[in-house]
C-alpha cells in the first residue's frame, strides 16, 4: 500500500530488493509492510500499534533530529499520513520497548508542582492547570494502546520533586549572588564618583 502511494523520487528513495525506503545515507529507513521507521537499522521510532501511528520524537542528536523531520515530511508528504493523526511520544528507549509514560508523568507531576505555587500570575497558574490537564490525556490515550512506565509513578514524583526544589534553590542562590554583585558595583561607583568630586574639588 505505502510503496504505490509513496513517490518513487522524493524524500526518501525506494529499495526493491529490501522493499524498504532509504533516506540520509541509508541510516533512516521505513518499510511500508510492517509501518516500521528506523535509524541506524536498530533504533525503531516509528511503528503503528492497534491502527494509530506512533512517532518517538525524542532527540539526542543532530542526526537523530535529521531522520526524524526526514521521516514527518515523508510520512505526511509521500504517505498521505495526516500530521494531526500521528502520535508523538517523547523516551529514549527504542519503541521495540514499547510506549512508554515515563516522560509524560514527569511532565504532569511537574506541572502539578507548578500550579501549586503560591503567588504566580494567574496566566502561570492557568497555563500549568491546562498542561495538567493535556497530559492527563495523552497519558489516557497511550494507556489504551498499551503503554506503561518502566519505574513506579512514586518514584517519578518523587525525582521531579527533588529535581524542581534543586533548581528553586540553585536559583535563590544566583538572585542572592547577583545582588551581592549589584550591591558591590552600587558601592563602587558611589566611591568613585566621591573620589572624582573630591579631585575636582
């Protein structure tokens, strides 16, 4: 079905005696039986699992990055796949792994922590509700077609929460140092301005 509808000469050229698609020096290729994309032959990212298409959009390289927008142009462009009908998924894991929630979780529990957070503008706030309330659903959705999480949600919750109270506190320490800095460069300049009025006194 996909080598019929695809272009014999466009992104990605069709290989007959492999009956696959290549593409960026054959590291990147697609085979239409099995609705497989692959990068460096062993790293499955594209596949379809019960009719819906799966896309992991993960990136970790500049080559990774290469194959994949090859692969979104030529699934939308060359096999009439729509863009909004492809489900993207976020994990380093190769999807022979399966889909995994990992990411997302990480995504909701931070999210949650956010919108906690006492005294951010409401735009803040409503933005976090909102995230919260996507990834509830795309986790719905990816539940239904199987995926899971390779750690337990406890454990999830309790990284992002270390994580995010980390960064809080590396970021108090740099607002303090940076006023320490201000304070010292205020002090300075007041000093000199005193030095140069004295001299021109």
């Amino acid at each position: 079905m996909g080598q019929i509808n695809a272009k014999k000469e466009g992104l990605m050229k069709f290989m007959p005696r492999l009956k696959i698609y290549s593409g960026s020096n054959r590291k990147n290729t697609f085979n239409a039986e099995t609705f497989e994309g692959r990068s460096y032959q062993h790293w499955l990212y594209v596949c379809k699992i019960k009719g819906k298409v799966i896309f992991n959009d993960t990136n970790y390289s500049v080559t990774t990055s290469k194959h994949q927008n090859e692969m979104k142009s030529f699934l939308t462009s060359e096999m009439g796949i729509k863009f909004d009908d492809i489900i993207f998924v976020d994990q380093r894991e190769s999807l022979t792994s399966g889909i995994l929630l990992d990411s997302f979780y990480e995504t909701l529990a931070l999210a949650e922590i956010k919108a906690a957070y006492k005294g951010r503008a409401a735009n803040f706030i409503n933005e976090q509700k909102e995230l919260v309330k996507s990834t509830k659903a795309k986790i719905k959705q990816l539940k239904n077609l199987g995926a899971t999480t390779s750690v337990s949600l406890e454990d999830i919750k309790e990284q992002v929460q270390r994580d995010e109270t980390a960064r809080l506190a590396s970021n108090r320490e740099k607002s303090q140092a940076n006023a320490i800095k201000r304070k010292e460069l205020v002090k300075n300049h007041s000093a000199k301005m005193n030095s140069l009025d004295a001299i021109s006194i």
